[in-house]
C-alpha cells in the first residue's frame, strides 16, 4: 500500500476572507503566506511553522451559515504545542486578545484550549499526554 507523509494543506470556507485572515493572523500570529483566485473564490494561504498550508476561502456566494461540528466533514483543527507552559501562554493571550476560550481541558489523551474562529470553526490548542 502505498503511504502519505503527513498532511499537506487544509482549506476552510470562510464568509468574510478579511475578517478571517485578520483573525488568523491576530489570535494565532499565521503571516499570510499567498493567495489564490478564479473558479468563483477568493483563498488566501498560511504557512505554518511545520510546513503545512492552512488556506482561507471565500467563495463567491457564501451562505452566511456558521461551522458546526454535528454535520458530515470536519469536527475541529487541533494545533499543537510541546509544553503545558506554552498551552497556558495560549490560554492567557486568547484571554488578552477578549477571545473566549475553554481554559485548560485536561483529559487523559492530553490537554487542550478551545475557541472558535469568527465563522465558529471549532479551533483547539492541543498537548498530547
């Protein structure tokens, strides 16, 4: 069987691609990186440190709704740190920027924090146990 290396890039749908990458670049300090256009959208793209590509996209008619994990696709995008100190750091600049968060979730696969992105993408910081 042939085997992937890890994940490339991911692509949310937005509403308002400014309001978006204004957030992304805010609260989680991602430059943007590129941006795409044509076939009806508008995407912009995020390097993070790992190498993997976040794309923002905007299409041409957006439908004003907001994510919810209940439907068929996504559930969350987890980012991760290395230590419980940097997950508090998380946790206390959310709190600066006026982003309502989880706090500290501890379970015992990990630790996480919370929050969502303006369309209410559901957004987690994540220690592994």
């Amino acid at each position: 069987m042939p085997t992937v290396t890890g994940i490339n890039h991911l692509a949310l749908t937005v509403n308002d691609l400014e309001i978006s990458t204004a957030f992304y670049e805010r609260v989680l300090g991602f430059p943007p990186s590129g941006e795409l256009s044509g076939d009806n959208l508008e995407r912009r793209l995020f390097t993070l440190p790992d190498g993997t590509n976040l794309g923002l996209t905007q299409h041409a008619r957006p439908t004003g709704e907001i994510f919810t994990p209940f439907r068929p696709g996504m559930d969350h995008l987890g980012l991760g740190v290395d230590t419980r100190q940097e997950l508090q750091a998380w946790a206390d600049h959310l709190s600066t920027l006026g982003v309502e968060h989880s706090g500290l979730v501890d379970a015992s696969y990990g630790t996480a924090v919370n929050f969502r992105d303006p369309d209410g993408t559901a957004l987690e910081i994540f220690l592994s146990a």
